[in-house]
C-alpha cells in the first residue's frame, strides 16, 4: 500500500478527511445545498479505494434528520453535480442500500473520474 502524500501536524483521533482544495473552489460545490455537502462528508468517513460505499436513504434520514423525499433529493443533486456516482442498485428483499463511488477519489485502482469539474449550472 502506498504512503499518503501528506503528513499530518500531531495526533488527529478518529483521522482526518481531505477534500481538493480544486473541488471546493469549483462552480459545482459552492452550488451545492449545506445538507448536501454534509451528506458527501458523511459518505467520506466510509470510503475505501478498494470497495463501494454502501450508503442508503435509511442511514441518511438517521443521520441528517431528515424525511425520506428530502434525503432522496440530496443523493440526487449530489449524482447531478457529479459528485457521486453509483455502483450497485440497492436491493430491497435482501436488505442492502445503495452503493456509490466518490468521484473525487481513487476507486478500485483507477484514478478519480472528477466528473464535478464539468458541471455547469443551468440557465
């Protein structure tokens, strides 16, 4: 496994999520809603390179107190702004939620896809 690029200043507990300094600056992310940009921080905590990031509406209701139509709409702008994308359909008879892949990060050895940089907002 590689070393990370980066070294962190002291002991963080828990660790630390990084975001592209690109990402935040981009027209896509300062158009993003407050409980959007919470919801992609949130699926961060879970990402690996090496797997999907199972994270359904359920878990987002839970987390963001919020009503089902609402989570909805937050995975939904955040697949429209091209921060996410998803893997795997969810499976309701054998209990299992969505799976997603962070754009801005490495997914099963590829590089990031960024689709975020060709967002454009609409007139």
């Amino acid at each position: 496994m590689a070393k990370p690029k980066f070294k962190v200043q002291g002991k963080v507990p828990g660790g630390v999520i990084v975001q592209p300094l690109a990402m935040l600056d981009s027209l896509a992310y300062q158009h993003l809603s407050a409980k959007s940009v919470k919801l992609m921080s949130l699926m961060q905590r879970h990402w690996r390179q090496d797997k999907p990031i199972d994270y359904g509406i359920t878990q987002a209701t839970r987390s963001l107190k919020c009503s089902r139509d609402t989570a909805s709409k937050l995975f939904k702008e955040l697949m429209e702004y091209g921060f996410i994308a998803i893997v795997d359909e969810a499976d309701f008879y054998a209990n299992k939620a969505r799976s997603w892949r962070l754009t801005f990060r490495p997914f099963l050895n590829q590089e990031p896809t960024n689709e975020w940089k060709n967002w454009t907002p609409e007139n």
